[in-house]
C-alpha cells in the first residue's frame, strides 16, 4: 500500500477513529486504527466491539491500494508533531513508513486480517432526521444519564421514533432531561421502549456530526443501533436492561405556577449562589415571589450566600430547594438570551423546565433537613 494524502484531513478522521478504541484491553489489536484503501474512497475504522466507525478520509491520492493497522499512540502522535502539509504512507504488511519533506517514521504494523470486521449500512428500514436537531438532542439529554446505574438501563440515552418524530430521553433517577423534534420514518421503521443508545455512543456521535449539515439516517434493530451521515458510519450496541416509565416522572404543574425566566441572568444568579455549597451541602433554596427571586445557601463550614434576581413574576411565594448542579446542567446547554418557563407545584414536588424547540427538565428536590 502507498498513499498521499493532507496531513489534516488524515488527523482530523484518525483522532476521531482514535477516539472509539479502548485505552485498555485484553486484545491488543484494538488498539489499532484500521486504514483501507482498496475500497471506492478510502475510509478508516475503529472499534471496541461495543461501538465502532467508519469514516471516509478526503484528500487522500491512493498510488497501491492495500490495508493498513495504524497504532493509536505513536501515529496519532507523529501526525501530531509533524509540520507538512502532506504526508506519505506505505506498507509492505511488516512495518509501515510515515514521511514528510524533513521527517521519516517506521512503524511495527500488525495484520489487518486479525482486525474485527465493521459492517457497513445496508438497511431499508431507518428514520431521516436534521443532523443539527440530533446534535442538539444529544447535548440537551445525555449529561442526565448515570452510568453506573444497576437497577435500570440509565446508562444512555432512550430513543423512541415514530412516524413523524423523536424523542429523547435520559435521566438519573434525581433529574430528567426530554427532547422531541421532527424525523420522517422510511420503510416503517419504528423503534421499541428498549432503544437505550450508550452515553459514550452519544458523545461520540454529536463530535462526529459537528461538522455535517442536512440529514442522517438511523436505524435500530433488537441489539444494535447504525447512524449514517454524509460520509460517516457510527455503530452501537444498545443497553440491556429496562427504562424507566419516564412519562409518569413529569407532573402537571398549575396554570398560575409558570415563572418566565430569561437563561443568561439567572444561570449567573445560580453560579453565584452555588459558591458556598460543596459535597456535603448541595442544596440552594431558590425563593420566588415579589417580582424576584432570592436564592440562599448557607454552609457552616464555607459560609453563606443571597443573590436576588428580579422577575416578572405576581404568583403566590414559592419556595424549592434544589442542587444547584442539576440546574446550571440544564441553563449550559440553552442559549444565554433564550427565555424558558420554570413550573413549581411547591417545594416537595418535582420542578419543571419547559425550554423552546421541545425540551423539558425535570429536577426533584432536595429534602431541607
């Protein structure tokens, strides 16, 4: 094998392949990025067995096809280091050489055949979706997740896709995070309550799409689920194990009890109140009425806190102690100038966070004592 290619390009796919290999395993080759290009457009693939990718690598002029095993730490950190624009591979199957204009590599390289096979996307059955909205659900819904959960699969994010939308939801037992948005379903694909996506899957998805505009295709079988972009191919294996029954988490809140409330000055409001908390004594009281709200925490070991915020808010006086955590988790991921409606039933009932574009945040709070 013998190849040209843009040093960028090529570090840009390999630290993303990089990215799925596992930093510890029984089997060695993992530790590998598998290179081919013997195929239409040369692609690079990787995985854990649990998650995998293939991506197309632009800029690459292919001299001698071939397969090639590239070692995660000493490519990845050559491409790093180097200073060329563009950058020679070729491998006899022994070792494999990296050149520059002023620098030359040899790298050990193992045989790609020992490599696990990745399959490709061959469904006809999928859902078409915005790879934007999809971004922005993972962001909104995967920092709720838990993954060292053992009673329920909490470990991921829950897909559930319809014929014309979906949703998605996470949750760790103290807060929940839902997010809905259109897709068109192709071939009736459809998925079941058991459709839990990996949070490291996730993650992995919303750096691989950040650059992919216009729509990707996802399809969910009974154990595995395949995201396809532009010139990307994402695969997972799903959670084992039970979500929780996540429409009975979310309350009805009354009517008068709405509070709008604009992102940028309150999550400033909550970081303040947040300095004087710490492992121990999570809790800030958030105390609405008056036209404003007053958030208190007081510590004895770290001292005390009161912020007031104004608001546009006549409603009755209200009062919940909540973890300021959980609420600047939900404030990050909105814009600053973005307004949302807080609803509070009263100080023991779950809060709820109704945000533009079909996102809601349930938080439970914190007992007083």
């Amino acid at each position: 094998m013998k190849i040209t290619c843009q040093r960028d390009e090529l570090l840009q796919s390999f630290q993303l392949a990089a990215s799925v290999t596992p930093s510890r395993t029984p089997k060695a080759i993992l530790r590998n990025v598998k290179l081919d290009t013997t195929l239409e457009r040369p692609t690079i693939l990787a995985t854990d067995l649990e998650v995998a990718i293939r991506a197309e690598v632009p800029g690459v002029e292919v001299e001698s096809p071939g397969v090639v095993l590239l070692p995660v730490d000493r490519f990845g950190q050559i491409l790093r280091e180097m200073l060329d624009e563009q950058v020679t591979l070729e491998s006899d199957g022994v070792r494999t050489r990296v050149a520059g204009t002023r620098s030359e590599f040899f790298l050990p390289t193992e045989n790609p055949d020992e490599y696990p096979e990745i399959i490709n996307f061959e469904e006809s059955q999928y859902h078409k979706l915005s790879a934007r909205f999809f971004r922005e659900l993972i962001r909104r819904t995967a920092f709720a997740t838990d993954v060292e959960s053992t009673r329920f699969a909490l470990g991921g994010v829950l897909l559930e896709m319809t014929a014309k939308q979906v949703i998605g939801v996470a949750t760790d037992g103290r807060r929940l995070a839902k997010q809905i948005g259109p897709a068109e379903a192709v071939g009736g694909h459809q998925t079941s309550d058991r459709t839990i996506v990996p949070t490291r899957a996730m993650q992995l998805l919303d750096r691989a799409l950040a650059n992919i505009e216009g729509e990707i295709q996802i399809t969910a079988r009974e154990n595995d689920v395949f995201v396809k972009a532009d010139r990307l191919l994402i695969y997972a294996r799903l959670l084992e194990g039970r979500f929780p029954r996540w429409r009975d988490v979310i309350p009805k809140v009354d009517p008068e009890n709405r509070i709008e409330i604009t992102v940028g000055p309150f999550y400033s409001a909550v970081r303040q109140a947040a300095i004087v908390t710490d492992e121990n004594h999570r809790g800030v009281d958030f105390r609405f009425g008056d036209g404003k709200v007053v958030l208190l925490s007081r510590n004895a070991e770290t001292g005390e806190s009161h912020v007031e915020l104004p608001l546009a808010y006549e409603g009755p006086n209200i009062a919940v102690m909540l973890d300021p955590r959980y609420v600047s988790d939900f404030l990050k991921v909105l814009d600053s100038d973005a307004t949302f409606t807080l609803c509070i039933r009263d100080g023991e009932s779950a809060v709820v966070a109704n945000a533009p574009g079909g996102y809601t945040y349930v938080i439970m709070p914190l007992s007083r004592e």
